[in-house]
C-alpha cells in the first residue's frame, strides 16, 4: 500500500506556486484575479479543441450539403418517374452515410439513393486516410453514390450476371461485389476506351445492347470522372450462406458529384428508367439459357453441401455436449448425499448469476 501511495505521489503534479511579483496583464473582479500568463499551455490545448469541433461541424456541413445538392437535383426526375419519389425525405446514418427510398413505379419495386461520402468530420480518420492513400498508391477512397433499382421479376426474364465497368475499377470490384464473380471481364469496341464488360457469357453483351439503348448515355464524355458501374444482377452482393429467392437489381455506382456538377449525369440517370423497362426484350439463344441455369444449379448444390456439413458439425458439438452431461451426471450419482447436495447448490447459484447478468443487459 505504502508503495503505491508512492507511485501516486510522483505522479501527481505539484502545487502551484504564484510568485510573489507579477508585472504582466491582469484582470480582477471582485475576489477573482485572472492572469493569462500563467496558461499558455491551456491556450493552446483550447485552441486544439475549438479546432477539432469547428473541423466536425464543417465536415459534417460538406457531406449534408454534397448530399442534399443531389437530392434536390434529381428530385423532379424522381416525380415523374415514381409516385412515391422521396419517402421519408433524405435520411442520415451517421455523418457520412445518406440514403432516400423511391417507390411506385412500372417494373421497379424500389430505388435506394445511397451515399458513402468520405468523414470529412472525423479529423483522425481523415489524416489516416491521407496518409494511407500516399502508402498505398492503389488506395483512393472516393465520396461514393449508388442507385440501386430493385425491379419485379417480371422486368427480367431471365438471371444473370452483367456489367459495364471504369477500367480502374476492375482490380478492386469482386472483393465487394462476390455476384460479379460469376463475370469474366473483356474488352468491347462499343464502349468508351475507358470502360470494359463484365459478362458470364458473350451472348448476354450482345443481347442487351441490341434491345436498349443505354450505350449513348455511357458514351457521354461528361460522365467519365464520375462513372464506376452500371450492372444488372439476379444474385446477392455478398456471398450468400444458404439458399434464398434470388432478387433482380440494376445497380448504377458513381463518384458522387460535387455542387458545381451534379447535372454532368443526369443524361445518364435519366437513360437508366427506359434501359430497365427495354429489359424486358433482352431476348437469349436457349443454348445461354441453360450454360446460366447449370451455373446457378451447381452453386445451389455446392450452398447445399455446405448447409449439410454445417448442420453435421453442430450436431456433433451436440452429441460432445451431450456425453460430457451423460459423464458428469454418472459421476455425481455415485457420490454421497451431502456431496451430490453441494453440486446442486453450487448450480442453481450458477444460474441464479447468469439470470441476474441477463436481466441487467436488458435493462
């Protein structure tokens, strides 16, 4: 004890001693005298604060700001095509992450407005990802905005894969978005040199430029800073663990706009509501209709086989538990009254514990 009275008392700082003759700036009111010469220290680590939180309220003003210009941007081509353009108005998560939920309109169940903008009001997460971006080279985080269209499955006749894709984008894609892992990346003389496919088959391409019209929106050069894919998908981003209905989804991934040139993509947006109602002439030769549909049935079984192993693997952690119990129980049987007594005390104690531990995270 002694000694760790000793630590504390290095540790503390030692009193104050004013001296006795100050000829500096002084402020007196009543019984209180200030003299800031005594705080330089304090001045600083003021100024420090001010500066974080004034840095906060700016960032957060930027992404708020970078958000509603787009909303109010679009919000006219949003009523003419939905009848319900912007439920529940533009909703914050957090101070980076923005989203708006579009309803009512032919072949298109809903459109979410998402924006992942930068944290321009995390000081430290922002010096971090500067300084990371001058590491790794290959690392440029951007002020991201996706359009993510989820049609009825009467606006797609048939699941697949497919994508048109900026160049430098193609490095990085599959590791957040596993459903273009059934893709295969190939050049295309009708899209711009800066753009490539994303298709399972070549026969899917062929299809969908030869029913809609969307390769002059993608050919517009005002895009190009901004445009990052454009893909229509039957399967879920993520790697699914168990069998699901699949969804239908047109999913537009773009840099988001700043202020000045939020209308640089709305030829492109606005293409993107008569290319999903064209899906619906997208017309495939049966020999593409069945190299898709074998893909998707060997990936159920493989899900399948998986569900199976996982489901053999917690029954065996099961039957462990089970003759652990069986063991422990064929012990307390053979031992004395009073012994057997204590064990049953000692357990219901236990329980009593993780029931009160319980009822407290509730609370």
């Amino acid at each position: 004890m002694a000694s760790f009275i000793n630590v504390l008392s290095r540790l503390t700082p030692p009193p104050f001693a004013a001296p006795e003759e100050y000829d500096g700036l002084e402020y007196r009111w009543k019984l209180f005298v200030f003299r800031p010469a005594y705080f330089k220290n304090e001045v600083f680590l003021l100024g420090a604060l001010l500066f974080y939180v004034v840095f906060f309220f700016v960032g957060q003003s930027i992404n708020a700001k970078k958000a509603e210009k787009w909303v109010s941007g679009y919000r006219d081509l949003l009523k003419r095509q939905f009848s319900s353009p912007d439920v529940n108005g533009l909703v914050r998560d957090g101070h980076s992450d923005f989203f708006t939920f579009s309803t009512g309109r032919r072949n298109v169940e809903s459109l979410h407005t998402i924006f992942r903008l930068k944290p321009y009001h995390d000081l430290a997460q922002t010096v971090f990802l500067t300084v990371w971006s001058l590491v790794d080279l290959q690392y440029s985080p951007k002020n991201e905005l996706q359009l993510d269209f989820k049609l009825f499955s009467s606006a797609l006749p048939h699941d697949f894969v497919w994508a048109v894709v900026a160049k430098d984008e193609l490095k990085n894609i599959k590791d957040s978005r596993w459903d273009l892992t059934f893709t295969k990346a190939s050049e295309n003389s009708n899209l711009p040199p800066n753009m490539s496919i994303m298709s399972e088959l070549a026969d899917v391409t062929e299809a969908i430029f030869k029913s809609t019209a969307i390769l002059d929106a993608l050919k517009d050069p005002k895009i190009a800073p901004y445009f990052r894919s454009l893909s229509i998908t039957d399967q879920p981003r993520e790697r699914p663990s168990k069998l699901s209905t699949p969804e239908k989804h047109v999913i537009l991934s773009l840099v988001c706009p700043s202020s000045s040139h939020v209308d640089d993509l709305n030829d492109l947006v606005s293409a993107l509501f008569p290319f999903i109602d064209s899906l619906t002439k997208v017309s495939l030769r049966p020999e593409t209709k069945t190299k898709l549909k074998k893909v998707r049935e060997t990936f159920e079984k493989t899900l399948k086989v998986e569900a199976e192993q996982t489901k053999k693997e917690e029954q065996a952690r099961e039957d462990q538990k089970a003759a652990r119990r069986k063991v422990e129980e064929e012990r307390v049987s053979k031992l004395s009254a009073a012994e057997q007594q204590k064990i049953l005390e000692r357990e219901r104690k236990r329980s009593i514990r993780k029931s009160q531990g319980k009822s407290v995270r509730k609370v």
